[in-house]
C-alpha cells in the first residue's frame, strides 16, 4: 500500500471526517439553501444528483475544489453567492487521495462534507 492511501485511510476512518460529521456539518451550514435533503431548489442545484450530472462517476477532486473554494469565499458558479465558511477551513489537515493517484491535504470538514454528499447521491 502506498503512503497516500494509507493516509487517505487513516483520513477516511476519523470521526472528524465522516459522513456522519459531514451530515452535522451540512445541517449547520447548507440545509437552509439546498433543503434539508440535498435537492436544492428553483436557484440551488440539487447535490443529490452530483454523480448523475457528472455521467455516473462521483467528481470527488470537482466536489472538493468547490466546497473548498467555497469556503474560501471564491465564486464558483456564475451568478451564485455562496457565504464564506471560514470555519470550515480551521481545525486539522488531513491528506485526501483523489483520481488519478493524486492526493492534497484539505480541512477535515471539507473531507467529512464531501463524504456526506458521497452518501446522498442517487
């Protein structure tokens, strides 16, 4: 096993980053804009049906450069204000392996968030 996916194992097994934190995670900072159930609405895309949108193969490395631009407070969809979550940038730094073998370190909250839309794709 290389040390990038033994990393991203020890990432995947935090209570801090796990669909359950990223579920917690999602209620507190997006349930008022995209439901409750992730299926947005008339101004709000629908994060239930990222992998249908994406042809069948969750984006995971597009997902994380959103929610962290996001957080950033970056535009990433034209014409949509996303609120600056700065608080989803603290806390600890944990190695995400992605496609193509490659691997970044992310906020844990950002990992947990992106676990939990994982979990709710249909």
């Amino acid at each position: 096993m290389s040390v990038g996916a033994a990393l991203a194992l020890l990432g995947a097994c935090s209570p801090w980053t796990s669909p359950q934190a990223g579920r917690n995670l999602y209620m507190q900072n997006c349930a008022s804009c995209h439901g409750e159930d992730g299926r947005g609405g008339a101004q709000m895309p629908d994060l239930t049906a990222i992998t249908a949108r994406a042809g069948g193969t969750y984006p995971q490395r597009r997902v994380l450069d959103k929610l962290d631009g996001y957080a950033r407070g970056e535009i990433v969809y034209e014409g949509v204000e996303m609120p600056n979550f700065g608080d989803l940038l603290t806390g600890r730094l944990t190695r995400v392996e992605t496609d193509r073998g490659l691997s970044r370190l992310l906020p844990e909250p950002i990992i947990a968030l992106d676990a939990y839309l994982q979990t709710i794709q249909r």
